[in-house]
C-alpha cells in the first residue's frame, strides 16, 4: 500500500503536515475531506508531483474529447456529488496533458472562491468564450444541468456539420491525389522504358509521342525549381492566414468563390443560428450571447462584419436588422428571425433556421459531390488514357507498316 503526504487546512483554519496509507489519491482525498479537513496538497510520498497517466495526445483538445468531457460534467453535476469531487474524477478521467493541468488549476481556483466561469475563463485554449457564457449562465439560472445538456446538444450537432463538410471534400481530394500519383507513376517509371526503346528511331516518333517526350523532359529540368516555388507559395500563404488582416482577405475570396461561396454562407448562418439559440437558451441576454455566438463563426470576415450588429443590438435595433446590414447572412434567414422577434419566439425560430440551411447544405453538398465524382474521375481517365495511348502510337505506327 502506498504512502502519501499531504498538507490539509482543519476548520479551524489551521494546517497540518502529515503522511496516510491508502490505495489511490482519490480515495485517501475522499477520506481525508470527509474528516472536515480541506486538502491543499497531496501526492506520493517520494514524488514531488501527484502521479499522471502518460498523456495520449498532444496539442489542442479535439473537439470530439471536448464532448466527452461535457458529457462527464454532465452527469456528475447532476449526481449531486460535492464541486471539488466533481473536478478530481474530471481530472482522473482526462487523458490530455495539457488539458488536465488546467483542470487542476481550474480546482485550485474554484477551492480559492471562484466561480466555475471565472475559473474556466483563464484558460482561454481550451474553454472558448462561448462555453464560459453558457457557464456562467447556467451559474446565475441556478439550472446549470439544463444548460450544459443544452451545450452537449450543440456539440454533437456541430460535430455532425462538421463531419458533414470534411466527408463531402475528402472523396474529390482522395481523387486528385491518387489521379496525380497515376500521372506521376506514368511518366516517372514507364516513359523511361519508352524512351529507350523509341532512342534509335525518335526522328521518326509521332508527333504526339515526340511532344510527350519533350514535355517530360522539361519538366524533369524544371520539376525541382517549381517544386520550390510552389511550396514557397503555400508557406507564405500559410503565413499570411496566420495574421488577422491575412485570415479577413482570404476569407472574404472565398465568401466570393462561386458555388463554394454560398456553402460557405450556409455554413456560417447554421453556425451562428445553432450557437446563438442554445446560448439564448441558457438565459444569457442577447447582447452578449451575439457577442459569444460570433465568435463561433469559423469565417473571421463574417465574424468581423458581426461586430457592428453586436453594438447596433445594444443601441435598441433588432436583431433581425442588426444582422441584415452586414450582408453576410441569407435574406430568408433575416425573414424567419424577424418573424421570431415578433411571436416572442427567437430561441425556437433560431433552432428552425440552423436545421432548415443544414438540411439545405446535406442537399447541396450531396449534388456537389455527386457532379465532381464522375466529373474527376472522366477527367483522370482520359488523362491516364490520353498518355498510354499517346506512348503506344509507335507501335501501332510500325504494326501498321509491317502489316501493309
């Protein structure tokens, strides 16, 4: 049985230092807390840190963990067990490293007289500011149960969105890729073998074959200097994305990008309709709920343009107005919102916009799909076919000679 030492307030206010025999930390904490005693400090004695688990992952939470994580909360807020136990089994359970020092620190501060809100807000990388306002509304409602079902609910509804959007793009890259690496096979390893049997007789090739030839041979001249090129190209685009007015000029190409435009737009709207409803669904108001809810959009320029309707909102303006003027969201979407300001219904109205332009985008990106797969693949076939047949013309060239 293992030795731990630990370092307790008794209520009186004094602390004491001292060393207990127990199987795991959880269950000597449970004991020593269930003596009155408040636990500061607590580990293996010989071991200057409480014991982890080695970390499975690295990096930022995935936002399929994050649910997990929501939906653990959920049912150990509901099981009524006392806060400061609610956040060990939270810290035992987390396999993230990094995520489960800030659960730590988040206990700390809660044990110091935080709120859960105020606590989750230093940690800005892991708990967004949307989240934080949807805690701190379940704090001041006193329904806190209710409103962390409400966010698990958004959660599995935006993971399906998103998983929606990368199955409909993913096919089409697949495609490309394996049509270039088709492309890439044929003229690095079979043109060779082509070329050395065509060597003695290239005055006499085809012209199509003769223009083949001499493309792959540029090409083998120039494959390494625009190799370079193109990745300096992606790097410096990458590296102008990372800065704000980078991120707000190209975001704002693609809102203008034809057909992949207006999913873009749908996308935002089901976005922000879907935040928007669950955050006013908590009993945030809707100043600060738009606030949070905007910056849920994953378009920074959309997101930038929402701005001006947060400020407009707290001016008195509706907010079916105050989001029609930035000319970011679909007409419809302004219509339906100002019939749900009339009948007083805004939450549900909001919750009907989100599923109508999602099952809108399902259509689109179906139809969108279902073109450019047949629409690549007959591009690559005639491609791949286009150069066999090109580098076999020879052949034919001379069965036809020896034939006649």
């Amino acid at each position: 049985m293992a030795v731990f030492a630990y370092r307790v307030a008794r209520p009186d206010g004094s602390t004491i230092h001292g060393h207990v025999e127990g199987e795991e930390e959880s269950l000597v904490r449970a004991k020593l807390e269930s003596q009155g005693l408040l636990v500061f400090h607590l580990h293996r004695r010989g071991t200057a840190t409480v014991e982890v688990r080695k970390p499975w992952f690295r990096g930022k939470l995935p936002l399929g963990h994050f649910l997990i994580f929501n939906q653990e909360l959920l049912a150990l807020v509901k099981s009524g067990l006392p806060i400061l136990r609610v956040w060990d089994l939270l810290i035992e359970r987390a396999g993230h490293a990094g995520f489960q020092q800030a659960l730590r620190e988040v206990k700390e501060d809660i044990r110091g007289g935080a709120s859960a809100s105020d606590a989750l807000g230093k940690h800005s990388s892991y708990f967004s500011e949307l989240y934080v306002a949807t805690v701190k509304a379940g704090e001041q409602s006193g329904n806190l149960p209710d409103v962390l079902q409400r966010y698990v609910m958004y959660l599995k509804l935006m993971i399906a969105l998103r998983q929606k959007v990368t199955k409909a793009i993913s096919y089409p890259i697949v495609l490309v890729l394996i049509g270039i690496a088709v492309i890439g096979f044929l003229l690095a390893y079979v043109m060779p073998t082509f070329v050395s049997v065509y060597g003695e007789s290239a005055k006499t090739l085809p012209w199509a074959t003769q223009l083949l030839l001499d493309g792959v041979s540029r090409a083998e001249a120039w494959a390494l200097p625009a190799m370079v090129v193109v990745i300096g190209i992606l790097l410096g685009t990458q590296a102008y994305y990372a800065t704000s007015a980078g991120r707000l000029s190209i975001d704002r190409l693609f809102l203008k990008l034809p057909v992949v435009g207006q999913i873009i737009v749908q996308h935002n709207t089901v976005q922000l309709t879907r935040t928007l409803g669950t955050i006013l669904g908590g009993g945030t108001p809707l100043v600060d709920a738009l606030h949070s809810a905007r910056a849920a959009v994953s378009n920074r320029f959309v997101s930038h343009r929402l701005v001006r309707a947060v400020d407009e909102i707290r001016e008195g303006a509706t907010l079916a107005n105050a989001l029609d003027r930035p000319k970011v969201i679909p007409r419809l979407a302004i219509e339906m919102l100002a019939v749900g300001e009339e009948t007083g219904s805004l939450d549900a109205m909001l919750r009907d916009i989100a599923e109508f332009y999602e099952a809108d985008l399902d259509t689109r990106l179906a139809r969108l799909t279902t073109w450019i797969e047949p629409a690549l693949l007959l591009i690559m076939g005639i491609m791949v076919g286009g150069i066999v047949i090109v580098m076999y013309l020879p052949v034919f060239q001379m069965a036809g000679t020896v034939g006649g």
